[in-house]
C-alpha cells in the first residue's frame, strides 16, 4: 500500500467571506469555529492510510447505507439550493455552471471563480465512474456546495491536509446520520485516491459506510491539538 511521505500543509487563503458567514448562517452551530482552526487542521498518515484501507473494503453498494445517502442527498439539495439562491431572498446568489471538462487547474482558480460569485462544476455525466446511489444531478449539487462550503469556506487546497479541513468544514452543514455519508464521498474516496492509489488513479464511487469513528468530527488533529468540533 503506497503511503505518502508527511507533507507540508496546503497554502492557507483567506476563506471566501460570504461562503464562511453562509455556511455559519446555515448551521449555527458551527458559529464558534474560527478560520484560523481550518487552518491549522492535518491528516496523520496513519489515520489516511486506516480510512483508506476502510473504504476499499468497504461494498460498492450496501443496504445498510441508504438512509444516511438519502439523508445526505435532501441535506445536499438544501445547500444547494441556499448556494444558488437570489440575494434578496436569503440566498447566496452564486451561479453554477456544469461543463463537460475539469475547469480548474488549482484551488486558486476555482476560489476566484467564488468570489466572483460563480462555479464551474465537471460533469458527472461525463465521467467513466458513474455513483452507485447518487444520480448525476445529485452528484453535480454536491461537487458545487463542497467546492464552496468545504474549501471556499475553509480556505484550504486539494491536497491531503485540505481536503480534510473542507471535509470538517463542510460537515457543519449536515446532520450525524448525512454526515457518515459525506464521510464516505469526501474523506474515504481522497484518502483511498492518496494512500491506495498514490494520487494517479480516482477510486471506485461506492454507496457505503464506513466505521463511525471516522465521521467524528472531534477526532480530527490540528496543531496543538484536537478539534473541539460540535456533533
């Protein structure tokens, strides 16, 4: 099993401010958090390689898991519906466009794009790695709100280290049981992408979940400590 050499944090940015203050409005439990704490937040090899090895394992459909996706697909709608939603009317107003290629070649760009109230999002349509659960258009509103809410909103990278704070950031907005299935799409499909496959190889989508310390957002590492995130 490849297991990378510790890496250095992705480059920290400002979050986008509407992003971080909506996802805050959203869920204001999260409203005690400070964008330095995603700052901060790393990814021990060891636990990247232990969800890893758990998402390989894991079946690439389970029964057991449809009510924590179906929870995670009307979460997911909501956001969705917030992030393109009119100003004037309580959304954020950002429009989203679905293109047939990867429209971004680093975080930088897409974050210009999200500043500028704007997101272009790649096609699940056009990808060889359909979902088992999720339908292209579910795939699409969820790859938009964690481009925003997950790294917009934290101001972290693609890299390992970011990854993990857009997948604690973003997991303010969802509920415990949508959150084990946010845990499976965003932490265990990067990790199982970095550790098993070295970054070349995208992992099969899978409609499972896997162990629930995993989806615990306390137990996430940032410097100097644990995260003192809410359930």
């Amino acid at each position: 099993m490849f297991v990378p050499a510790p890496a250095a944090p992705s480059p920290y940015f400002p979050p986008v401010a509407y992003a971080f203050h909506g996802a805050r409005r959203y869920a204001p439990r999260s409203a005690n958090t400070t964008p330095q704490a995603y700052a901060r937040v790393r990814l021990d090899p060891a636990v990247g390689a232990a969800i890893a090895a758990a998402y390989m394992a894991a079946p690439v459909r389970d029964q057991r898991a449809y009510a924590a996706y179906a929870a995670f697909c009307r979460e997911t709608a909501r956001q969705y519906h917030f992030l393109i939603g009119r100003v004037e009317f309580g959304g954020l107003g950002v429009t989203v466009r679905i293109v047939d290629e990867d429209p971004y070649a680093d975080v930088e760009s897409m974050v210009d794009d999200v500043r500028r109230r704007q997101l272009k999002v790649w096609s699940s349509a056009a990808s060889a790695n359909p979902h088992p659960y999720l339908s292209d258009g579910e795939n699409d509103m969820f790859r938009a709100v964690h481009d925003v809410f997950g790294h917009a909103a934290s101001g972290r990278g693609f890299d390992r280290h970011g990854e993990e704070a857009a997948w604690l950031k973003h997991s303010t907005m969802y509920s415990p049981l949508a959150r084990r299935a946010l845990t499976t799409e965003t932490r265990g499909q990067n990790c199982a992408l970095i550790f098993r496959y070295g970054g070349d190889r995208f992992p099969a989508q899978k409609a499972a979940l896997l162990p629930r310390s995993f989806s615990d957002p306390r137990l996430v590492r940032i410097e100097r400590g644990t995260f003192a995130a809410p359930r």
